[in-house]
C-alpha cells in the first residue's frame, strides 16, 4: 500500500508531514490538499482512500506525537480537498479508524493476559 500511496503524494513530502517545526507541516498539508482536490475532479476516488489509508496507518497510530500531528492536520486537509465529498469518504475513513482500534485493544487484552 506505501508504494501505491507514493505514485499519489512525493516521497520527499511525508518527511516534512512529521517534521517537528509547523511551518513544514503546513506546506505538506497543503501540498495534500491540491493533490486530494485534483483526484476528487478526475473521480478517483480509490487514489484518495489510499492517501487516507497512508495517514491513517503511518502517521495518526504513530508512536511520535509529531507524526500524530501531522496525521491530523493531513486529515483536515483531505477533508478541505474533497469539499462536497467529505461526507461519503469521511464514512470510509471512520470505519478503518475503528477497526483499526478494535484490534489494537484485542491485541492488548491478548498481551495482559
């Protein structure tokens, strides 16, 4: 999935997603937002749940509070870039983020016992 995200969004750009000092944060961010606005024109919307997908997993369960920060801030970005199809894909994007901590909680049940 890391592969399909990086023909969507520069390699060079997730570093500057995490990095400690905002202002290259909100340049990403940015940068984010315009790729997310052209994929929600062309409908390609399999492009978009995968930059979704990449925020999700590399960056909002991350361990490092900065990459945690620029998850989040990548999350309102994509929800500015899609505009009127926030809605459907934010639905998408819920349901993982749940299963997501469905399963790190059985995991750390799994571990305590």
């Amino acid at each position: 999935m890391a592969a399909d995200a990086l023909c969507v969004i520069r390699g060079a750009m997730l570093p500057n997603l995490s990095n400690k000092l905002y202002e290259k944060r909100k340049n990403a961010v940015l940068e984010i937002e315009g790729i997310v606005k052209q994929l929600a024109t062309a409908g390609e919307h399999d492009k978009i749940s995968v930059v979704i997908s990449l925020l999700i997993n590399d960056f909002t369960y991350s361990p490092q509070a900065t990459h945690r920060k620029g998850g989040l801030i990548g999350f309102a970005a994509v929800t500015v870039g899609l505009t009127s199809e926030a809605a459907q894909q934010a639905c998408c994007c819920l349901e993982e983020i749940h299963v997501k901590d469905i399963e790190q909680s059985n995991f750390q049940e799994k571990n305590q016992s």
